[in-house]
C-alpha cells in the first residue's frame, strides 16, 4: 500500500514537473512577456523623456520584465486550465 501510494505522488509531482516545462517554453508566456514589457517601456519612457540619465534608462527591460513575469500569473491559470482540459 505504501508503495502504491508513493508511486501515485510521483506521477503527480512529473505531471507538475511536466506542466511547468509546458509553460517555461509556451509562446503564451513569451507573447505575454514581450506585450508587458513593451506596455512597461511606453509608459515609462513617456515618463522619463526628458532625462538623458542612462541608469534609469536601463532600468527598464528590468522593470518590464518583472512586472510581466509577477502578472503572468492570471494568464499562466488560464493556460494550465485550457492545457488540462484538452488531455
């Protein structure tokens, strides 16, 4: 019994394994993560269009990407949702 039980865990935890790769790789995710961060750009650069401060220049592919990869959360739900029910 409590070899059967443990084999069950594992596929459980493979099939997570399995679903986050899914995601990793997804053009879901890299579609999500180039609009946000091309979002986060516009606005901040509008923001700062008048300094010519190259730090916080860059600090923008950093905050677009954090920004997108924080709020991917929502869209990564759907994705595993519709993922799912499709096997």
């Amino acid at each position: 019994m409590d070899l059967e039980k443990e084999i069950e865990q594992i596929k459980q935890r493979n099939k997570k394994v399995e679903l986050d790769k899914a995601w990793e790789t997804s053009w879901t995710r890299r579609i999500c993560i180039m609009i946000l961060t091309y979002i986060v750009v516009i606005i901040y650069s509008h923001l700062i269009q008048n300094t010519n401060n190259i730090a916080l220049s860059s600090l923008v592919p950093v905050i677009g990407f954090t920004l997108s990869t924080l709020s991917l959360k929502l869209i990564r739900k759907i994705w595993e949702n519709n993922k799912t029910t499709k096997e």
